[in-house]
C-alpha cells in the first residue's frame, strides 16, 4: 500500500513540515502563518460559493427558458 500511494504520503509529509517549520525557527512569527492560512482558507470557501450561485442560476435559467415556451409574459 505504501508502494502505491507514496506520492501522497511525500506530499503530505512536506505539508505538515512547511507548517511546523515557523514553530520550530522562531525568526518568524506563527501568527503570520496562520493569518496566511485563514485567509487562503475563507477565500476558497468564497470562490466554491460563487461558483455554486454561479451553477445555480444556470440551472434555473433553463428551467425558465423551458416555461417560457408555454408563458409569454407581457
């Protein structure tokens, strides 16, 4: 099993050491880490929620094209 997902583990692996690392050195400060992180982690959040409005109003835009074959307004 190791053999087949090493890539993962390698990667992984080098994650949890780039975020131990400012622990370790003290040179910099954590907090800045961590900001770093919240911030990348709400931005992403942000994005999926745009695309998921984004996919929403497409799909109701199909379902109004389809009464509007048997509704005209106006």
């Amino acid at each position: 099993m190791l053999k087949k997902h090493w890539p993962v583990i390698t990667l992984g692996l080098v994650l949890l050491a780039g975020l131990l690392a400012p622990f370790a050195d003290k040179s910099t400060a954590p907090g800045f880490y961590v900001e770093v992180l919240l911030g990348g982690l709400m931005a992403g959040v942000l994005y999926s929620l745009v695309a998921l409005g984004f996919a929403l109003i497409f799909k109701a835009r199909c379902c109004w094209r389809l009464q509007s074959w048997w509704y005209w307004p106006g």
